[in-house]
C-alpha cells in the first residue's frame, strides 16, 4: 500500500515510475504471501478513506460496487474502548470497510492507470547503486529467472518494501548511520477467519470493536466487508495470544465478546481456516533526526513507522505522507530527503502518540510512563466512561480516532467540562 500510493506521489513529478514487487500479482483481488497482514481486520479510517478518495477520485464509488460496505463510524460500528460502550453518535465519520486484498487490488488498478507507471512483479530488491554518496537505482532479481541481478536506474528510489525493509543496512553499508529508533514491546498475536452470519443479525451495525483493559489485554474485530461476509478478528497482547484451534478460539472470544455478539458469532458459518500474525513490537525510526543521508533515497510508511495495529492507523498514515511527498516534490530535487522525513514526521507524530499512550495505558506493557502521559491516560479513560452516555464526548472521540480532529481535539473546553462535570 505504502509503495502504491508513493507512486501516485511521484507520477506527478516523474516521466516514469517503476514499481518492483517480489509478489507475482494476478488479475484478481488475493492474499498474497508479501503481505501476510493482510489476511485479517484491515480497517481503512475516515481520513485515510477522504485522502485516498482524493488521491483516486471515484475509488469509493468502485468498491461500493462490489458489495464494499461504506459505513457511518458513529453509528454503525459499536465500539468497547476501556470498558465502556460509546453511545451511538451523529451521523458523522465515514469509512470504507473492504477487504484488504480488495483495497489493495483497487488502488493498485487506479495506479496501473497512470502514465508512465510500470509493474517489474515476482522480482526481489537485493540492494541499491550508488554514485558518490547519491543513490541511483536499486538491484533486482527475477525469482523465475535463475538469479542474475538486474538494475532499474532512478532519479529517485523509495523503500516502500515494508517494516522489514532492508535499505537501512544498504545505507548503513554506504558509510551513513542508522537512524535512532523507538519501540514498545506489544507483543501481539492476531487470529482471524471469515465467517457468514445469519441474516442481518447485527443490523444496522456493520462492526463491532473491543478494545483491551488493564488486567485483559484481549482485543476483538467483528467487521462486514464485501462478498456477503464478516472478518473476525481476536487479538491478544503482552504475550496473551489467541489460540488457532477453532472450539479454543471461541473459548477465547468468550473472554472478550459482548453476549449478543458472541452468540451472533456462534450461530455463524465459518468460511476459513484460522490464519494468525504475530507483531512483536512497535517502531518508529527517526530518519527526520539523521544529519546526514544519501541523496536520491526516501523510506516510506512502515519502514518509517509500523504502528500496533489494534489502533488501524498504517495505510491512513502511509496516505498522509503520500500527500506530504507530494508537497514536498513540488519543491524539487534539493534537500528533498530532509524534507520528506520531517514532514512524514509531522504526520506520524500524532499517530505515535496515540498508539503509544493506548499501549502504555495497559500495566502489562512495559515501558516509560511520563506523568504527562498518566495523567492523560486518566483523562482518556474517564472521556470513554463519559462517551458511554454523552453524545457531544463520543462524537469527540470519533473524530480523533478516526483522524478527522487532532488529538488536543479531545481537550477543547466544551469537551473537557463535560468529561469533568459528567
Ligand atoms: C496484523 C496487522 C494488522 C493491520 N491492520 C491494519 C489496519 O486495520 N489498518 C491499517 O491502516 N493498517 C493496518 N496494518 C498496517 C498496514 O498493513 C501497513 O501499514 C500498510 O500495509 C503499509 O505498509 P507498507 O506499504 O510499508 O508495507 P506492506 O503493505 O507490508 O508492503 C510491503 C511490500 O513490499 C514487498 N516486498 C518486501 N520485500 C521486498 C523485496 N525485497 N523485494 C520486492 N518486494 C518486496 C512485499 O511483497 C509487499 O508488497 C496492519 C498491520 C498488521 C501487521
């Protein structure tokens, strides 16, 4: 996703974009073995949803064609966030809810679409070519091919290869430093199938989220998306994974569900087998403090910043610095790494920090806890017991969570008294 929409980016500025993906994509909407996170809950927020409506105009209209469901977020999903149920707000946020693989299978078609865009699939990047300290291309090999390398030339290369990304270690081979990082230890496991309900047995709602608590770092997705199906999603943090046997699942769940959504979930047919990701840990590395770094080299979204993904922000942010590189391509070639890092910094600052603070609000997440950080964990945790009943403070708190509003949103005085005097 981060490498599709870094070249809607760059095919604004550049003659020719060249996309080289180790996957062999076919003609089809699949899950794919290069992006194993795929297979569960993959929700695309409000913002992200208005920034990639923007980016590809019409794209929402094509997914609600094929059964996407377009969903109002205050109203239809029903969201447990630190214990309490939100009251159902105004109508408000939207966003789309497809698939993954369906997502992805879209914008890659609108990106196809653009001049000057070329696919090299089923090849591998093994490093980059440099010429005094500018980075010129990258290096290749076809997997289907015997293993000679190959070389595409660029004005401009970016690593959107993902967290693992390598160009950290090919920069660090160039005589440049790593840049700092942070991380917090979540220690995740998700477990997901898709099942088909009974009919309209949720209705209206299109989705169902619970949040972990201290004491219970259990999390669970119950999410409609195309093809008449729901994806449920379990999760469970700090080390407390999800089984993948089917019946321990469901004994799992029962830890976790609200009653009616739990019996909703066991009237349900399964559709597939268990499928499971485990995220060790969330990293941000801190290119924008690096002194120096190659010309001609971007990172960009989860090797810039891989988010725990309970908090749904990936592709959302990775579509912010979409848009923050295209500004900063407007101002040409000079100093544009510095740039680039400081303005995707902007955009995932606050994203961080929300992740964080969510993290560091269960004990059982190690990690340094400020006292601006407790006592804002404390105001968040007393905000979500008043949106259970205060319909002004839930809409608040979509907004946030849905990236419509900044953070400091949920401190603005019409909000603050009401979760004080409440
Ligand atoms: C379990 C889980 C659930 C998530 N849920 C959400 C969610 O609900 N909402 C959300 O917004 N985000 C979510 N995310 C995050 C989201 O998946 C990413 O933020 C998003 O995909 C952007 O990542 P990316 O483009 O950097 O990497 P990816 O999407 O992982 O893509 C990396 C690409 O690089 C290719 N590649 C890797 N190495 C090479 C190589 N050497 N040569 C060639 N190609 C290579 C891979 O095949 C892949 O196509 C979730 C993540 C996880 C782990």
């Amino acid at each position: 996703m981060g490498g599709l929409l870094a070249a809607r980016a760059l095919s604004e500025a550049f003659d020719r974009v060249t996309l080289v993906e180790r996957d062999e994509l076919g003609a089809e909407a699949r899950d794919r073995r290069g992006v194993p996170q795929g297979r569960h809950v993959h929700v695309l927020l409000p913002r992200g949803s208005q920034v990639l409506g923007s980016l590809f105009p019409g794209i929402a209209d094509e997914l609600g064609a094929q059964g996407v469901p377009h969903t109002q977020l205050a109203r239809q999903i029903r969201f447990v966030v630190s214990g309490h149920r939100l009251v159902r707000g105004h109508l408000g946020p939207t966003m789309l809810q497809p698939t993954r693989a369906t997502l992805e299978h879209a914008v890659r078609g609108r990106v196809a679409a653009l001049p000057g865009v070329e696919f090299v699939n089923g090849c591998d990047v093994t490093g980059l070519v440099s010429t005094g300290g500018r980075v010129t291309g990258a290096r290749f090999v076809r997997r289907a091919g015997g293993g000679a390398e190959e070389v595409v030339e660029g004005d401009l290369v970016v690593d959107a290869l993902g967290r693992s990304g390598r160009s950290i270690e090919w920069v660090s081979r160039l005589g440049f430093a790593r840049p700092p990082e942070e991380r917090i230890q979540v220690g995740i496991r998700y477990a997901s199938c898709f099942m088909r309900t009974p009919p309209d047995a949720l209705a209206p709602e299109q989705g169902i989220l619970v949040g972990p608590v201290p004491g219970r770092t259990r999390a669970m997705a119950f999410m409609a998306c195309e093809g008449d199906r729901w994806l449920l999603t379990v999760a469970g943090m700090a080390g407390d994974h999800p089984p993948t046997e089917p019946d321990a699942l469901m004994a799992y769940l029962d830890t976790i569900a609200p009653p009616d959504v739990r019996e909703v979930i066991g009237k349900s047919e399964r559709l597939s087998d268990v499928v499971t990701h485990t995220f060790p840990a969330s990293l941000r590395r801190r290119y924008e403090k690096l002194r120096a770094y190659p010309d001609g080299l971007l990172v960009f979204a989860d090797g810039l910043c891989s988010f725990n993904p309970v908090y749904g922000q990936g592709m959302t942010v990775a579509s912010l610095e979409a848009e923050a590189l295209r500004t900063c391509l407007e101002g040409g070639d000079r100093g544009l790494a510095g740039r680039f890092y400081r303005a995707a910094a902007k955009v995932i600052e606050p994203a961080w920090q929300l992740s964080a603070a969510g993290d560091l609000a269960l004990p059982e997440i190690k990690g340094p806890r400020s006292l601006a950080t407790r006592l804002i964990n404390r105001y968040v945790a007393r905000l979500h017991r008043v949106g259970a009943t205060d319909v002004a403070v839930a809409d608040a708190f979509w907004r946030v969570a849905g990236y419509l509003d900044p953070t400091p949103a949920l401190l603005r005085p019409k909000v603050a008294l009401r979760v004080f005097t409440r």
